[in-house]
C-alpha cells in the first residue's frame, strides 16, 4: 500500500539520478579540456530517462496510440539501475591533439543540466509537501 | 552518489592545472639562465596530461579525471649570445641561455589558469546542487 505514496517520486528520482550521472560525465569534459586525445562524451536525456522510467507502471509510461510512435515498453532496466547510452561528442572545430571538448558547448551544458537538476528537487519537494499536507490534513 | 565524485574529477584536474602552472612559473623563473660549469642551461619543461578513471569501479567512463602522465624536458638547443665579457661564456666568447620560450609559456600559464577557474566552477556548482539534494524534503 505504502508504494502508492511513493510512486509518484520514483519517476523524479530516476530522473535525479539520470541528472547526477550527466552532471558527471561534464564535469568529466571540462576537466579532461586539455588531455590530448580525450573524446567528449554526452548521453541522448530523453532515451535514456525513457528506458530508465520505462518498467514503471501507471499514467507515466509513454502510451503508443499511434503506430509511428516509439513506445517506452522495450526497455528492460528495472530498480533504481540507470545505463546510461554514451554516445561521442561531433567536434565543432577539429584539433591538433584529437581533444573534442568544445568549452562552450560544455559549459552551456553544464548549466543547462544544474538547472534542471534543481527543477527536478524543486519536483520532488512540492510532491513530499503535497502528501503531507494529505496525511495531515489541515 | 554519483554527484560527490564530481568532487573527485574536477579536483584531480585543478590539481593538474596547477601543476602545468608551477612548472610554467619555473620556466618563466629560469627564462634567463646562463650554462653552469657542465655547459647545459635549463631546459623548458613541459606536462603532458592523461584521463584517468575514477568511479567507483575503476572502469567507469563517466567519471574521467586527469592526472600529469609526463613532465618532458624541451631538448632544442639554447639560444647562444655573443658576450665574451661575460663571466659564463665559453671558449669562443659566447653564452648560452636556457631554451624557454616566453611568449609560449605566457599562453601556456593564460589557459592553465582559465582550466583551473572552469573546474573550480565545477565544484561550486556541483557543492550547490548537493546541499539542496541534502535539504531535500525539508520545507
């Protein structure tokens, strides 16, 4: 019964997670600037959000009512394990030293993803409050 | 938590960072160095940098710190100045100065201090970001 309460939050913190774990891989990128030869890494969000959420059941998984729509059933990660896909950054400008970080896209990234991790607490926070106010009831 | 190895990634590469720094302030230092005795300056150093994994199970993508793999000597022949009073000048009168390239080391120290900035900007962002997860649920 009590998995009814929590439900709801599952959704936000595999997507927490997904955030984290992308929070990483740039990090990674901007401390790996000037490592000769390093390849930039970036992971698809949305695919990897939609495989990670996929074994949720309830109103969250994306319904196909279409048939060129890509449905979420396919994925078969269940619990809390996230794998994500890294897929490699295309180099905007080529360099001598085969390093593909591009800093601004980069960075642009990073702040890009810190936002959208708060949105995510932000989520999560306004859910809990909601559901205590329920249990309270005042 | 995926997040405090952020910690982990950013600060390995500051710390490379300001290795590169010290050694270009060490070539900067010794831009003007004569031959000793032995008849070889100072040679201009430079690092070389290396990813190194540092998630939890060592092998993980995701987490791709950097360490200093090499610290190379520049092997180029000195730059050799005609001084004959000199108290350093060899038998036919000249002197030869360390190898150092000041303009490049300037660029050199200009962008390893720009790294350093970009991660410690990092962690401040990454300390932010998990002390509100730490408040999470608290209103």
């Amino acid at each position: 019964m009590l998995n009814r309460i929590t439900d709801a939050l599952d959704f936000q913190a595999r997507a927490l997670t997904l955030r984290s774990e992308r929070q990483r891989l740039i990090a990674s990128n901007i401390a790996n600037a000037d490592t000769p030869g390093y390849q930039a890494r970036d992971m698809n969000f949305a695919r990897t959000l939609q495989a990670a959420t996929g074994s949720l059941g309830g109103a969250r998984s994306v319904s196909t009512t279409h048939a060129g729509h890509i449905g979420s059933a396919a994925a078969g990660l269940s619990g809390g394990k996230v794998g994500a896909e890294l897929l490699y950054a295309t180099p905007g400008q080529t360099n001598l030293d085969r390093n593909t970080v591009d800093m601004d896209r980069e960075r642009a990234s990073f702040a890009d993803n810190a936002i959208k991790y708060e949105a995510t607490l932000r989520f999560i926070n306004s859910s809990v409050r909601t559901q205590l106010s329920a249990i309270t009831g005042q | 938590m995926s997040m405090l190895s952020i910690f982990n990634v950013s600060g390995s590469a500051a710390s490379a960072q300001s290795q590169r720094l010290n050694v270009v302030a060490s070539n900067l230092a010794n831009a003007d160095t004569v031959a000793g005795p032995d008849g070889s300056a100072y040679k201009a150093r430079q690092v070389t940098f290396q990813t190194q994994l540092m998630g939890a199970t060592g092998n993980d993508p995701t987490a791709a710190g950097v360490r200093v793999s090499t610290i190379a000597e520049d092997q180029t022949a000195g730059r050799k100045v005609h001084d004959p009073k000199h108290p350093g000048a060899d038998g036919e009168g000249y002197v030869t100065y360390s190898n150092v390239n000041a303009i490049e080391e300037m660029v050199n120290m200009i962008s390893a201090s720009r790294s350093y900035q970009n991660n410690l900007e990092v962690m401040n962002t990454a300390k932010t970001l998990l002390q509100k997860t730490i408040q999470l649920g608290q209103s």
